[in-house]
C-alpha cells in the first residue's frame, strides 16, 4: 500500500491519518464501487502546516453546525410544548434538520492525524517533531 499525502495527493511519507467516521464510510463507498484504492493516508512533513489551518477550520465549523444544528432541534422540541403541545413530529423534524446541519461539516472535513514522527525518522530527531496542538487528545502508551 502507497502512503499518499491528503493534502498535496503525493506519494509520501508523513504522519498517519486516523481512520474516522467520514473516512470510513467513504471507504466503504468506495469499496461497495469497487473504486477503493485503499492507501495509507498520511499528511507530509511539507503540509503540515496547510494541513494544522485546514484542521482547525474544521473544528471550528464543526462546533459552528453543532451550535446550529442544536439551536434548531431545542427549537424544534420547546416551541411546540409552549404554544400546541409537544410534538413528536417537531422533534423528529429537528433531528433530522440536526443531522443535515451536521452532514454538512462533512464537506470541510480534515481528519486527526497521530502525532508521531514517521517510522523512518523516528529515532532521528524526536525532539524536533511538531507538538500537537491539542495535547489533551494526545493519546500515548
Ligand atoms: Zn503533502
């Protein structure tokens, strides 16, 4: 399997992307096409920078469509209960009006990356490798 770069699509080395929930079901589309190449995602020495910015604009537009998307469902939930009674049609409409606000983060989508130096440069220079910026999600031993 060939590492390609998410960011400039080269075949390169770099840090692993972390399988998540958006790349999983793409990859199982691509497997039910029969499209799958089924490479190692990695993000290059060289993006990562593009790749840091890209990441933080998904986090911060996935907060934004969950403020949304939640504001619409409470919405939808307690408005019927002060003026026709509660609804179950309301509700199930603001679920479904949540998920859409939240399937739309999709398209700004950046995956985690495990922030560890590539295998091959492992014992190089350790010291010198980017510190996550959230060290919190560092998840080690
Ligand atoms: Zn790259």
């Amino acid at each position: 399997m060939a590492n390609v770069c998410i960011i400039c699509e080269k075949e390169k080395s770099g840090f692993p992307v972390q399988d998540d929930y958006v790349i999983l079901a793409i990859r199982k589309v691509k497997n039910f096409l029969r499209i799958a190449k089924n490479n190692n995602l990695v993000v290059c020495q060289d993006c990562l920078e593009v790749y840091q910015k890209k990441r933080a604009k998904y986090e911060r537009d996935l907060a934004i469509h969950a403020i949304i998307g939640g504001f619409i469902l409470l919405t939808m939930i307690f408005l019927p209960i002060f003026t026709t009674g509660f609804s179950l049609t309301a509700v199930f409409f603001g679920l479904l009006l949540f998920g859409l606000v939240m399937l739309l983060s999709v398209f700004s989508h950046c995956p985690k990356i495990q922030q560890t130096a590539p295998k091959e440069e492992k014992e190089a220079e350790p010291s010198n490798r980017p510190e996550p910026k959230k060290p919190s999600r560092k998840k080690k031993k």
